[in-house]
C-alpha cells in the first residue's frame, strides 16, 4: 500500500537493501497516490481537528509527496498560517507545487529533503507524517528528531495504517489472493502490519506523551472505481518485490486481466473493500 506519498533518502540502495518506499514513484503510482490522497483526505482533515489544527498555525508535513495531507492542513490553518512540506522526490513536489499553483494555494511550501533531516523553517506549532513511519525503518528515531523543530506546546500528528486491516466483505476467492499478496508482501519485506493502532505506544518509546488517537476505516462498495481500482495499483507497484520475494509470479497475478477478474468478482458477490484503518495519534511537546 502506500501507502506513503513518496520517502527518505537516507535509507535502502548503498547496502544493496530495498529502498524503504515499496511503491516507487512512477506515472502509474503517483496517479494511485492521487487518487488515494483524495479518498483520505475527509478522514485526514477529520484527525488533524481533533488533535487541535487550526487557524494561524505553521505546521511542517513529513514526507509530503504529491501535498494531500499538506493541502487539508493548509485549508485548516488559513491565510494567517503556513504549511512546509518536505519529500524526497522531485517528481512529486513538481506536481505538489503545481497544484498549488492551479488552485491558487499560497500558504504551503514544497521543499526536496530527507524527512530524518530536521526541517527547515521552524520552529513549528505542528508536525504531521501521513504514511510516513510505516516505511521508515526506526520510526522513534523519526519522531525524536522531528520533535526538536515544534516549539514549546506544539503538535507532533503522526498517520498511519494497520496493512493487515485491508479486507474484502464478503470475501471472494481472487479477493482473498490480491490482499494475501499484497499483505505478504509487507510482510517479507519487514514493514510493520499494524503500525496505525501502534502509534500510541510507539510515540511512547520515543518520549513523547500521546494526548489522544482516534481511528476511521474506509469502505468502498462493490459499484464504486475505487474498491478494484486501489487493490489493482497496490498490486501493479508492488509486482516487481512480489516476484523478488516469492509471494507471486507474474503469470500467477496476471496483472492485464486483474482489474477486470477483480472488478467482475466482486460485483457478483456484492464485496466491499475495507481499506486499511487509518490511526492518528498526537502529543503535545512540553515546554
């Protein structure tokens, strides 16, 4: 899954490892990114009020990618405040500042960097990473260093899912085999499952004293693009890891007849797909 926007630099490649970010960043993923940015963004806009965003607030996004989560907070923090957004990918900052250049968003600010950097700009009244720390190989060593740019009082707001959580209701034989794949593949790939419902722990183990987390999980019905479409993608970016780690084969996955023998499966059995649960958690800095 993405799930993240696009990630670090100082991870993966020298070693000969995988790269931290599963997904890569090509045409194909970023328009899945996009179309996943616009689907969380109710429920991210939804968990940046309850951890207490708002009007007049600098706020830095970690791992900003295309700018979703940058453009929900920006649309919360107003004119009077300011969004900085780092990534590590040209190629989706490009596209991140010319949506804001389109819409005529002038508050947010798209910066190419290392997310375990710490930001430029600061100090900041909040800190948010969306599908941030699932990716990242020591995530309380990313809260830690992040926390040193918020000042006094202010906000850290990690996101983030429990893979595993995806499912399709009622299941289906070719459903069950595309969230097997996917899920295996985190899995060989030492990715967290259940990240989103460890955050409050997690953000324990790197000093910081959680102040609330809530969770929101998503359906799609079996008549809405959605629910064939986001598995397909997952399993288009991730094909190549699949095969390097044995979860399939190419001719097994099929992955120019899969959205069709995806989509005409679920429609007959009326599935739904639960997508990932999406957790966010925040912490108030002491001062």
């Amino acid at each position: 899954m993405n799930m993240k926007e696009t990630l670090p630099t100082r991870v993966g490649g020298e070693d000969g490892q995988q790269p931290s970010y599963l997904l890569g960043s090509d045409e194909l993923e970023l328009e899945r990114l996009s179309l996943q940015g616009r689907l969380l963004a109710p429920a991210t806009r939804e968990i940046l009020v309850k951890a207490g965003i708002r009007s007049g607030m600098s706020v830095l996004d970690l791992g900003c990618g295309l700018g979703d989560a940058s453009f929900v907070a920006a649309d919360l923090v107003g004119p009077t405040g300011r969004v900085v957004g780092i990534d590590a990918s040209g190629e989706a900052l490009a596209l991140a500042n010319a949506r804001a250049e389109r819409d005529g968003v002038t508050n947010v600010q798209f910066l190419e960097g290392d997310v375990y950097d710490p930001a430029p700009g600061g100090p900041f009244d909040a800190v948010t990473a969306r599908l941030v720390l699932i990716h990242v190989p020591d995530p309380c060593e990313l809260l830690r260093i992040q926390a040193s740019v918020l000042r006094p009082g202010g906000l850290f707001v990690p996101i983030d899912v429990d893979i595993d959580g995806i499912r399709y209701v009622p299941s289906t034989p070719l459903g069950d085999r595309v969230i097997r794949w996917v899920v295996e593949t985190f899995r060989r790939s030492d990715r967290p499952l259940s990240l989103g419902s460890n955050l409050w722990s997690l953000m324990e183990e790197a000093g910081l004293h959680p102040d609330g987390m809530t969770g929101i999980e998503l359906c799609f019905g079996p008549d809405d693009p959605a629910n064939v479409v986001l598995c397909v993608g997952m399993v288009r970016t991730l094909l190549p890891i699949m095969e390097k780690t044995g979860v399939a084969t190419a001719e097994e996955i099929d992955i120019a007849s899969l959205q069709q023998r995806l989509a005409a499966e679920v429609s007959e059995a009326r599935s739904l797909l639960a997508y990932p649960p999406l957790f966010g958690a925040w912490a108030t800095i002491a001062g």
